[in-house]
C-alpha cells in the first residue's frame, strides 16, 4: 500500500524534479496609460496656477503710490471770482 501512494505523489521520481528545473523570473513589460498623462498634465496646470496666484499675492503686498492728477499741481483761478483787488489778494496769501 506504501508503495501506491509513493506513485501517486506529485515528486516522487527524482528525474522528474531534476527535468522541470528553476522557474524564470517574469519580467512584466511596459504599458501606457493616458490617465497618467492627463494626471501630469492637470498637476502641471495647477502648479502654474499656484504660481501665478503666488506672484499676484507678491504684487499685491508691494505699495504702489499713486500721484496728483496734473490738474492739482498748479491752483485755477476763475475769471469771475476775483473781482477787485483786496479779494485777489485774500485768495493769494489762502492758496499760496
């Protein structure tokens, strides 16, 4: 009966385990996939989003003044409001 189930094994016959040898190593090849590509084009889009969004902050932080209009640099005397020479010269000694 022994000798039955010793046949019946997968690895009984030494010859048959010597024959199959070591199994190779699968090497599995290279495939593309277009969601990657879309995932690296939307994380390059959203960095130069945060950058630009960067630099406009930068912009903003910086005061810029912002000057007179040229009408204020020099002071407009109307014509009908100056009508005798003591007034002329109130309104000269206030604006100078």
């Amino acid at each position: 009966m022994i000798e039955n189930f010793d046949k019946l094994s997968l690895h009984s016959d030494s010859s048959h385990h010597s024959q199959q040898g070591i199994p190779k190593i699968t090497k599995p090849n290279p495939f593309h996939l277009h969601t990657e590509e879309r995932g690296l084009e939307k994380e390059k889009l959203f960095t130069l989003q945060i950058l630009q969004k960067q630099l406009e902050e930068e912009k903003a932080r910086i005061p810029k003044a912002n000057p007179y209009p040229y009408s204020t640099d020099y002071p407009v005397m109307p014509p009908n409001l100056c009508r005798n020479k003591a007034q002329s010269q109130r309104l000269s000694t206030w604006i100078a």
